[in-house]
C-alpha cells in the first residue's frame, strides 16, 4: 500500500488517500468525492485516464493533483463555431 496527497487544483484543498494495488484514477477520485475531476502528477504532466492503475506509477508520499475536467478540456484559443 502506498499513501499519497491529493491537491484540488485552485483550492489549496488536499486529500490523504492510500492507494492499493490496482486502484484507477477514478477509484481515488471517488474516494475522495472529486467525481468530473481528473487526476495527474508531476503539474499535470502526466494525466491518468479514468480507469488507469495508478499504482505502479507512484511513488510512497507522493502529491497527486486533481483538476476539474473543465479547467483541463479545450484550449481557450479554440472556440466552437
């Protein structure tokens, strides 16, 4: 089992969660009652799909981030016709 830190983006809000083998993205989402939210570390370098195990790619203590679905969905530059 691994402990991490979940940080709300634009919050400042932080979750600590224990991640077991085999834990999605949405698993800790859920957990924590972030639902539309996506997770990610290294600043969002590196997003974690839905269903993605996110065991294996982190590290014990870790700080995760989370951020809604909309702050990270289209580019401001892009506009819909």
């Amino acid at each position: 089992m691994k402990n991490a830190v979940i940080i709300v983006a634009g919050t400042g809000q932080h979750h600590d969660v224990q991640v077991e083998p085999g834990t999605t993205a949405g698993d800790v989402l859920s957990q924590v009652g972030l639902n539309g939210y996506v997770l990610s570390k290294d600043n969002g370098a590196h997003v974690f799909g839905n269903t993605e195990n996110i065991y294996p790619d982190i590290d014990d203590g870790e700080k995760l981030h989370a951020a809604s679905k909309t702050d990270v969905g289209t580019p401001s530059h892009v506009r819909a016709s």
